[in-house]
C-alpha cells in the first residue's frame, strides 16, 4: 500500500474512532436519562370517574398482567388500578408520570 492510500485509510480510521466515542458518550447520557426516570413513570392509562354530584376521580388502570414501576405488579392474571382521586396536585402528577413513561420509551428506542 503506498503512502497516499495509507494515509487515507488511517483518516478514516480516525473519523471512525470519532463516531464510537460520540455514541459511546450518547449511550451513557441515554443511561443517565433511563436511571432518573426509574420508577418514577406509569405505564397505565387514565380512567376518569364521573358521578353527578361528586368531584371527578382519577383512576391509573393497568392492562392484564402489566407491570407498573409506580404502582407495582399485580397478582398472576389480575391487574392494577390505582386510584389517585379528585386533587388537583395528585391529577397533575399522576398525569406527568405518564409523560415520563412516554420519555422513557423514547429514551429506550434511541438507546437501540
């Protein structure tokens, strides 16, 4: 191989060690990103109960035999319903950890 090829090859070879510490670095941010947001996310969906007279309550219903980092696993073919009820701080929150789950999974893809 003469010089001028040598030296290309080896520019490429530097651009490529470049890129696999730029993911590398992506990686461990993504990592840092997951580890914030561990069981603090909810993996239900938002069930509102409305009863003439009463204030609106929030239930978390979870499908069959999903696991939530919030809530828990429930028992072998059950599922989860977690009430979290008619204030407004609980609402908001409850609604948040469902956006972080949303973060989550979006953190999850780019990490593939």
């Amino acid at each position: 191989m003469d010089n001028g090829n040598l030296e290309r090859v080896l520019r490429m070879a530097g651009g490529a060690a470049d890129a696999i510490r730029r993911r590398v670095a992506d990686l461990e941010r993504l990592e840092r990103d997951l580890a914030a947001l561990d069981g603090h996310t909810c993996t239900g969906v938002e069930y509102l109960r409305r009863e003439d007279g009463k204030p609106d309550r929030l239930y978390m219903n979870h499908s069959i035999d999903q696991a939530c980092p919030m809530h828990g696993k429930p028992s072998p073919g059950g599922r989860l319903r977690s009430y979290v009820g008619s204030d407004q701080a609980r609402i908001e929150e409850a609604r948040a950890a469902l956006e972080r789950e949303k973060t989550r999974h979006d953190l999850e893809h780019e990490a593939q």
